[in-house]
C-alpha cells in the first residue's frame, strides 16, 4: 500500500529560509505542451534560523524539469534531490539567480488547478497550491515577489494574452505573438494568473478617490459578450463602496475579469486579474435569475474587496485562510446589505450558517476557523473558514461599533500593507485600535464547534427585576474535547405587552450584553412589567439559541418585534416546532394535524400590504429540510418530507385564496430589472405560486404553465418549470422540460439550472432520471458546475431519494467519487460531505454509508483531498 498523506500543522510553521525578489516567467503555449521558462532572484532570507539551510522548491509530480540553473550553471540530477513535491537543493550560495525550464501538459489537466484549458481558453487556478504544477517555486504565500510574464501564442487562435498588472510590451513573428506583462506589486504565487483566449471583453473608466484613472474590463467567449454589464456595474458600485466605507481604492491601471466555463469554485482575486467561473459574473434577463444576479454582486465585491483584504496584506500560511476570507465575507456581506435589504441578505447568511456550516461543525470534519492541521488545504476552503470566519468579524465589529472597527481595520492595513500576516494580527490591530482586551475573543479562531446558549428568565414585579440566565456550552469535537468559555455579544431587546420595545441603558431599545463565562445572570432593573425577550437579534453571534418560547410569543415577536431578522427567526421557531409536531404525529400513525396557530400567523403576513414583499416571503418560507435535518439528532427523512409536505399542503389549501390574490395582485407592471423592488416582488409571487401548485390542482398548473409561457425573464419561468416539473402531472412535467432544453440548449448555465431542476426533483425513481442525464449531451463530468449541479444538487438536496433505504443513491455517489478522484480531487472531495453525515442517521442507513465510505477508501490510489475527508469521516 502507498505511504498515507501526512498531516500539517500549525505549530510547525517556519519563515521561509530564502526570498524570491523577482520572478521572470515566459510561457510557450503550444498544442501538445507548455513551456515554463522562469528566473528567479533569490536570496538568504535575514530571518532565517539557520544560515545553512537547503533551497526547498515546491514542484508538483506532474512538472517535467528540462533544465535548472544557478548564475548560468547548469545543474544535474546530483545536484538536487527531488523527493514528492519538494525539490531541494542543499547547498546555494547567498544571493543568486535560479533559472528552470519546466514542460507541462494544460490539455490533459483535469484537476483544473495549475495552467488548464478551459473550452478553448488558457485559465490558471493558483490558490491555494497550483502554482507548483506550472514551475518549481517556493509555493507559499509569505514568499512574495515581483513577477513579469511573458505569454507567447498561436495569434489567430489566442488574440487576447493576459496576466497580472500591465502590458509593458509585445511582439509577432511568424503566425505566433507574444505580450509582456508586468505587476509591480509583490505577490505570493498564489495570486499568479494568466489567461489566452479567443476572447471579447467591455470596458469602462473608473477615477479612484484620490483622482486615479482605472480602466476596468470584463473578458469573455464572445457569445457572452452581452451578458457582462450587470457584473460591471456591480463592480463599480463595490470600488465606491470600498472607498466609502474602508476607505480602500484601487491601485493599478487596469483591473479584469475574466469569464472561465470551467472553474472549481465562484471565482479567484488574482492581482488585478480576477478569474470567474461564468455562474459568477454572467447575467442577462433572459438567462439568469434573480438569485444569480445578487451571487453575480456579491462575489464581484467580494474578488474586488480581496484587493486589500487578501492581496496588499495577505496570509502568512494556510491556517491563516480566514484573515483574507473571513474578512473579506464580511465586508461583501455588509456591502449587499448596504445596496439592497439589509434584513433579507441576513436572513439568507444565517440560513446558510444554520444549515451547512453547523452541520459542519458537528461531523467529522468540523474545525477551528484557524484549522490547527491539515492534510490538504483545499479541503479547508469551507464555510467554517468563510461563512463562520465573518460572523467571527461580525463579532469584532459588534463589540467595537462602527466607529472603532473602522480605527482598527485602519491601523491593520497601515500596519501589515505588503505583508503576510496572521488573524492573530487582525485582531492585534483591532484591540491597538480600540483599546478593548480581546484575548478571550481569541478563542473564536481556535475552538471548534457550535456553541449553545441556554437561557431561562424569571421576573419580579415587586422590585420591577427581570433577570436572564445564560449557560454557554460548547460541545467536543475532533481533536478538541477541553473547551473554555467564549466571549459572545448577545443583542437582546425587550417588548412589552403592545408589543413595543422598553428602554434599556442609556435608553437603547437593543443592548449588547457580553457572556465571557459558562454560567451568567444579567439583571434588568426597573422592568414596568413581564416582558417577552427578543433574544440574539440580528443572530449577533453563531450560536443555537435555547429558550423556552411559548408558541404565543412566537406569534407575538412575528408580530411585533422591532428586529427584522428576529421577526423572521420568530417564524421559522415556530414552524420548525409545528413541523416537528407533525413528525411526531406520522411516526405514531396519528393522523396529521396542522397547528392553527402558524396558519394564523401565515394569513396575518399575507394579509400585511405594509410589509416588504420580499420579507413577507421569506416569513412564509418554511424551513427546508436540510436545516429540519440539522436540528434533528436523528435525521428521519421520510418523516421530514412529508411533514413539510403536508404542512405547505395544508398552509395552501387553508389559505387558498388570499395566495392566488397576492398572486395576482404581483403581476409584472414593466419591463424585467433586477432591482429591489421588483426582486421583492417576483419572490413573493412565485412563493404563492408554489403554494398554490403544491394542491395538485389543474387550474393552478395552468396558472403555473400560463407564467412559463408569458413571462420576460428567467426568474419567472425557472420558478414555473420547477413547480411544474416536480409535480405529479407527468405529461406537464415532460413537456416543460423538453421545451425547457429546447429554448435553451446552447445556454450552458441555464442548461445547468434544467439539470438542478430534475437532480432536486423528490419524486420516486430520481436516481434513475440521474442516471439517464448523465448520458444526456448536456452534461460531461469533466465540467464542475455540472456535476454539481446534477450529482450534488441530487445528493444534497434530493434527500428522499438520495437516501433511499436501499442504499442506491450512496453506492451511486461512492462510484461519481471514486470516479472524480482520478479526474479532479477538488470536486471529488466536495462530493463526499452527504456521505460523511452517515452518524445522523437510522443504523441501517448508517452501515450503508460506512460501507460505500470503506469501498472509496480501498478503491486505490486516492488523492489527498478524498483520503483526508474519508479517513477522517471513518475515523
Ligand atoms: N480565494 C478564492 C475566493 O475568493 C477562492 C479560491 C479557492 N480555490 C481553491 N482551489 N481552493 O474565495
Ligand atoms: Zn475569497
């Protein structure tokens, strides 16, 4: 058996012993290979321990080395040992220049990491280790160098040739051109990218604050090329806002995008050449939905904010991914917040915490948001480190204010600008600034897991006390069974009984109360009467909140409480409650009963005009079945999907006619824009209609049909095709679809969406349809936005299916897995999390997950990424 991949840790971290000053990089791109030229400056580092230590150059096994030299000397085989991916060189002198020559093969690479083709483009994908499957490098991210790359090509086939900064020179000869780019800025080689295409691209001038004149260009395949405006202006909007509120700009001529159909995540902040996947940055009317015009926005901001957060002063090592990636998911999280619903973009982020990223933390590969050890780094880009890693911001940001977060983030770029740094020196910079001690705080960054807050109150009428008991508790998880408290910001208000909130210090209605210990009472004086809390508004910290809620003051907060989002999580309680209600009426064979009190409650926000459509919509959304899923200890899936089931079943045979009203009323009055008020609106009418087509009824198919047939854009007519199609009228179901690929085949994104559309669609024999569309023209496993939307939409999402207590859809997805590690371990890896939940569920189900986990392991050679997350989801 092959020697098992070692782990990394933390505590082992070493500075670098050499510097790269300059890097010099030409690439040859032919057909059947790529040659990689470079010339490296390279000196001792002065912070080195040891003045002897050996030059260690990261080289994938892939790279073919054709030639390596020190000041001209050409060295051999005897002269360095190459050993993994590391190729050292025992003895260099102080300061000297490295010249190699390395041949490597883009046509062939299916990890899609490194130089890759992507249709007929040249793309690069280097964070976080590609870098070393295109030369020998010192591939990590507190090396940092000043790069100039020339890219030479066939001119008719690849017109456009890009890289990093700006184009010094060019040159032809002989059917081939050449152009030389230049950054000045000192990057990690992470930041790398190069791009060559038969590409189209748009353009706009942009000044900066301080006067500067940026020419932003968006590239892509020339059939794209109406579909980039949205991504434009979402662009500009997010340097403004930059500049606004950071007080951020830009700082080179240029900066672009480019389109890739083939990309394994969104999209990558490469120094002044961001590289997207298409599903990130493409948008038209007719094409895209509403949700992907507001993905399209938020991850532009997010690339573009990485220009500071992440490239002027980046990480120091892996471990310190959340230091650019938390951050910088705060700051386009409170940037879409700015433009458009504040409360709704909340709603959305916690749903995504609440589901996925508690769900993480509570199985097998649960972290710290500064992981202590990896074996594959590329595992570790998850929504611990993201989506957790900016609550954990968040936090600093409630507990300092506005005011004091900004001081901070001020001195933290002043402090680290050109530098690798550490989240402990974000947080250093926040306490300089602040003059807060945030040494427990600290340990947000490194204990894992979800904590719960326990909380009861009691009040006394006589002294006009109201006293609330909180006990944090975090619970073990791999690797770390001693946890101390956590320092947590709980907003909190307090309404009386019209509803209205009480004043509490210095007159605030909301207060930040700070638990630092497990045990704490916090008392309320001069309380005129019993209040109902509204507890942890705003979700002001990621943690599960316990607390003996009647279903009547769930309905009163609904009602009544001043905080958007607890308006919101009021409802959702409530619902969650009922639903598991009705879980336990199905597995006593009772017949089902639905509360009246969430219809109520249902009926009075439909009813209120006042409200925002699009919170009116989220209110009425019930909970899905991955967060049911997640708060359950045991995940019954048949129980959970007929629960909801008959609950939405029975919310729209109840309330039938104010739906169809609110329906109608809803109707587009102009012409199609993604613009709040009509996003709002669209969202609210396609809610009713899935209400309404969730009776089975034919004149509500046909209102459905009508909708499908008429409307101007995507959001209508994706939200039509999927109510149609995973309804039990089969006929409609295949003639929507059919006409669906019909008008859309030469779309690949919207292509995708119809394989979504079927992969999530829970009527029985799902795996069979799977199966059938993998053969389909539409699809090609080599492509990742496919197979996610195909195998992972079907295993992630498709539950009674997937989890069909045969075992097909596990044995299904351990055959894509074992199949895709060859491919592209990346996506492969990714594919596994469904499986690596097995300990939620019955025993039978979880001997059948095990199994398919043990059958991946002994398939052969695996790569690091799917041997890291499946030893440890056995282990
Ligand atoms: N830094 C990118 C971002 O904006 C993610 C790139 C991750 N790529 C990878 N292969 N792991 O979030
Ligand atoms: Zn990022």
């Amino acid at each position: 058996m092959a020697e098992q991949p070692q782990a990394i840790y933390l505590k082992d971290y070493q500075v670098p012993a050499y510097l790269i000053d300059t890097t010099e990089l030409r690439f040859e791109l032919a057909d059947d290979q790529t040659l990689v030229h470079s010339r490296l400056k390279v000196r001792r580092n002065p912070e080195a321990t040891s003045a002897q230590a050996p030059l260690e150059l990261h080289g994938h096994e892939s790279l073919e080395l054709c030639r390596l030299a020190i000041d001209g000397r050409e060295l051999d085989a005897a002269d360095y040992h190459r050993e993994g991916e590391l190729l050292t060189l025992a003895r260099v002198p102080e300061r000297f220049e490295l010249s190699c020559t390395t041949r490597i093969h883009p046509q062939t690479n299916t990890a899609l990491e490194g130089l890759y083709l992507s249709g007929g483009m040249y793309c690069t994908q280097c964070e976080a280790e590609g870098f070393r499957r295109i030369t020998f490098y010192m591939d990590r991210p507190d090396v940092m160098s000043v790069f100039t790359t020339t890219v030479e090509a066939d001119q008719a086939r690849f017109p456009v040739l890009l890289s990093n900064g700006n184009p010094v020179a060019s040159g032809e000869k002989e059917g081939r051109h050449w152009v030389t780019w230049e950054d000045p800025f000192p990057k990690p080689a992470y930041l790398f990218a190069l791009v060559a295409g038969d590409l189209q691209h748009i353009e706009r001038p942009y000044k900066t604050m301080s006067g500067r004149d940026v020419s932003l260009r968006i590239f892509a395949e020339p059939k794209d090329l109406d579909k980039l405006d949205h991504a434009m202006d979402s662009l500009i909007n997010a340097m403004r806002w930059d500049e606004e509120v950071y007080g951020r700009e830009y700082d080179l001529d240029i900066y672009m995008i480019v389109a890739v159909d083939f990309f394994n995540m969104g999209a990558m902040e490469n120094k002044g050449l961001n590289i997207f996947n298409t599903s990130c940055v493409l948008a038209s009317p007719q094409t895209t939905t509403d949700a992907a015009y507001l993905r399209v926005e938020g991850v532009v901001a997010h690339e573009y904010f990485h220009n500071w957060s992440g490239n002027r002063v980046t990480c120091r090592d892996w471990f310190q991914l959340s230091l650019k990636e938390g951050f910088t998911v705060f700051r386009d999280a409170e940037f879409s917040a700015d433009i458009n619903s504040r409360t709704v973009k909340r709603i959305e982020d916690v749903t995504l915490l609440r589901t996925a990223q508690f769900a993480e933390d509570s199985g097998p590969m649960a972290h710290p948001v500064r992981p202590a050890s990896y074996i594959e780094i590329s595992n570790f880009y998850t929504l611990t480190v993201y989506e957790k890693g900016a609550e954990v911001v968040r936090m600093l940001h409630t507990l300092l204010g506005a005011e004091l977060f900004r001081r901070g983030s001020d001195l933290y770029f002043e402090r680290h600008d050109g530098q690798a740094v550490t989240t402990d020196d974000f947080v250093c910079a926040m306490e300089a600034a602040s003059g807060r001690d945030l040494t427990q705080f600290r340990r947000w960054y490194s204990q894992a897991g979800t904590p719960t807050l326990r909380m009861a109150d009691d009040y006394d009428a006589a002294t006009q006390q109201y006293r609330l008991h909180v006990e944090q508790q975090l619970p073990q998880t791999p690797d770390q069974v001693e946890k101390l408290p956590l320092h947590i910001p709980l907003a909190l208000g307090l309404l009386d009984a019209s509803g209205a909130d009480l004043a509490l210090a210095e007159g605030a209605t909301t207060q930040v109360l700070e638990l630092t210990e497990q045990r704490q009472t916090f008392v309320f004086e001069q309380i005129p009467v019993h209040p109902v809390p509204s507890l942890l508004r705003g979700f002001s910290a990621p943690v599960r909140l316990q607390y003996p809620y009647s279903r009547d003051a769930l309905v009163f907060l609904m009602s009544h409480d001043s905080d958007g989002f607890n308006r919101w999580d009021a409802g959702q309680r409530l619902a969650v409650e009922v639903i598991q209600g009705l879980m336990a009426q199905y597995r006593q064979g009772e017949a089902l009963q639905l509360d009246g009190a969430l219809v109520d409650a249902y009926a009075a926000v439909l009813d209120d005009e006042s409200l925002d459509p699009a919170m009116v919509a989220k209110v009425l959304s019930l909970p899905s079945e991955a967060y049911l899923s997640e708060l359950a200890d045991c995940i019954d899936v048949e129980a959970i999907h007929l629960a909801r089931q008959f609950a939405r079943t029975e919310l729209a045979r109840l309330l039938e006619a104010p739906l169809q009203r609110r329906y109608e009323a809803l109707a587009p009055t102009g012409v199609y824009a993604p613009d709040a008020d009509q996003v709002a609106r669209r969202s609210l009418r396609n809610l009713c209609l899935s209400y309404l087509v969730a009776l089975e009824a034919p004149a509500h198919l046909a209102r459905a049909r009508a909708q499908y047939d008429s409307c101007d854009n995507m959001t209508e007519r994706q939200a039509a095709l999927s109510l149609i199609a995973h309804s039990g009228f089969e006929t409609d179901a295949a003639a929507v679809l059919e006409d669906f690929y019909q008008r859309y085949q030469s779309e690949t994104l919207v292509v995708n969406q119809w394989l979504a559309v079927q992969a999530c669609d829970p009527k029985p024999g799902a795996l069979t349809r799977i199966k059938a569309l993998m053969q389909h023209a539409a699809f090609d496993l080599r492509n990742p936005n496919k197979v996610r939307s195909l195998i992972s939409t079907f295993c992630g999402i498709n539950a009674v299916n997937f989890h069909d207590g045969s075992g097909a859809g596990y044995a299904f997805l351990a055959d894509r897995i074992i199949e895709m590690n060859r491919l592209n371990p990346q996506v492969a890896s990714r594919l596994l999390t469904p499986l690596t939940r097995w300990r939620k569920y019955d025993a039978a189900r979880q001997a059948l997950m095990q199994a398919q986990l043990r059958r991946i392991l002994d398939s052969g050679e695996l790569s690091r990424d799917v041997y890291e997350v499946v030893s440890k989801s056995l282990g």
